[in-house]
C-alpha cells in the first residue's frame, strides 16, 4: 500500500474508532443512570482486591492474631502462625495454618489446622488436637467475615 492510499484510510479508520469508542462510552454512561451503586451477591461475596477473599482474609488474621506470625501471604491465601502458648498453660503450645482456599465467601472456601505440642521433661512431644478445636475456630472466621460482609454492605 502506497503512501497516497494509506493516507486515504485513514479518516475511514479514525470514523470507525470514534463511533466504537462513543458508543461504547454512550453505553456505560448509560449504565450508570441510577443514583444507587448496584449491590449484588457476587460484589459482596468476591470481594477480593488481594488474591482471596478479603473478608475471610481479615477475619482469619484478626481470628489468630493472639499468636505471633511466621507467614501471611494474601495472594496465595495462607497465614501460618508460630508456636504460641498460653500464659495459664505453660506447659502446652499450638501452631495454627489458616488456608483461605477461594475468593468467594463460603466455609469450604477456608480450611484450618492446628499442631499442639506438649512439655514432657524439657522436651516438647506432639499431641493430638481436638477435631472440635478446629472446628470452633474455622467457625469463628467465617462468622467474623460474614459480619464484615454485612457491615460492609450497611455502609
């Protein structure tokens, strides 16, 4: 294509691009007609401006936050915390792994573990963790991010 035809093109080119890009434009102007900004349960339940779902995230670090942490990665959805163990009991220490699995809002989007160790002569020996201690505490997580959710959405 020589210069002359090229040159021919290009108000074609140029029309074509402005009447998409107005369009397009009149289109989301459009879209945006009402006062109120839409809520939907998909906005609310993947709200995930980190790579997992942001209310689960903040309850899981707000949920272990009594224990110091070794790991928090909020785009692969981990927080891993040290060993910690309680002032009444001395004698015993637990070490938790919160993995937040999805971005949407959901329990089988979280999973938690927990290792427990108990002092037997100087030496710390690995003991069974209660099934419901895990349980509770996945529990209180997604109750604390529902609740962000909710008071989120009230705002």
């Amino acid at each position: 294509m020589t210069r002359a035809n090229s040159a021919q093109f290009r108000p074609a080119i140029r029309r074509t691009l402005t009447a998409a890009l107005t369009g397009g434009a009149l289109l989301a102007l459009a879209a945006c007609g009402g006062s109120e900004r839409p809520r939907t349960e998909l906005q609310a339940a993947q709200l995930n401006t980190i790579g997992v779902n942001a209310y689960l995230w903040r309850a899981a670090l707000d949920t272990v936050s009594f224990a110091p942490l070794l790991q928090a990665d909020s785009n692969g959805g981990v927080i891993v915390t040290d060993w910690y163990a309680n002032p009444a009991n001395p004698g015993e220490r637990v070490k938790l792994t919160v993995t937040i699995l999805d971005q949407d809002l959901r329990a089988d989007a979280l999973r938690v573990a927990a290792s427990r160790q108990v002092n037997e002569a100087g030496n710390w020996v690995e003991a069974p963790v209660q099934a419901a201690t895990v349980q509770k505490l996945e529990d209180i997580i997604l109750t604390k991010a529902r609740d962000l959710r909710r008071q989120a959405l009230a705002s």
